[in-house]
C-alpha cells in the first residue's frame, strides 16, 4: 500500500470483534465526502474479508489491507 493515497481520517477498531469494525466503517464512511480514503484500524484477522464483503456489496472502493504486526491497516474510498 505504499502507492495508496493518504487518509482523510482514521478509524482506531483495534481491540474490537465482528460486527463493530464493520459498523464503526459503515459510520465513519458517511461523514466523508466522496472520494475521501477512511483508514481502519483493526485487530480481528475477520476484518480481511468482512471489508472486503462490506466494499462489494456498498460500492466503497477497497484501495488496500496491509497487516503490520498484529494491526490490519485497511483504506477504503468513499465511492458515492
């Protein structure tokens, strides 16, 4: 992800399980305007493919996860 754009904001999830990433996002995502990048963090290895589930199914545009140490680093582009 080291070509992905920079965040407009940050989502800390680390320490939450399924479902919360996926709502805490769901959330955040609507306070930005489209074509902002959210950056998630999150320690639930479910979050790999909740958001890749959640970006196919809302039209958000999944740029990249990419997992340093035990924090997933996932950024989404509000699509619409």
């Amino acid at each position: 992800m080291a070509d992905s754009p920079p965040a407009d904001q940050t989502l800390d999830c680390t320490g939450l399980q399924c479902p919360l990433p996926v709502i805490k996002t769901a959330q955040a995502i609507r306070a930005l305007a489209v074509g902002q990048v959210l950056e998630l963090l999150a320690t639930d290895p479910g979050v790999e493919p909740d958001m890749r589930a959640w970006s196919g199914r809302t039209g958000n545009e999944l740029l990249g996860i990419d997992k340093r140490g035990e924090v997933f680093h996932v950024l989404i582009r509000r699509a619409k």
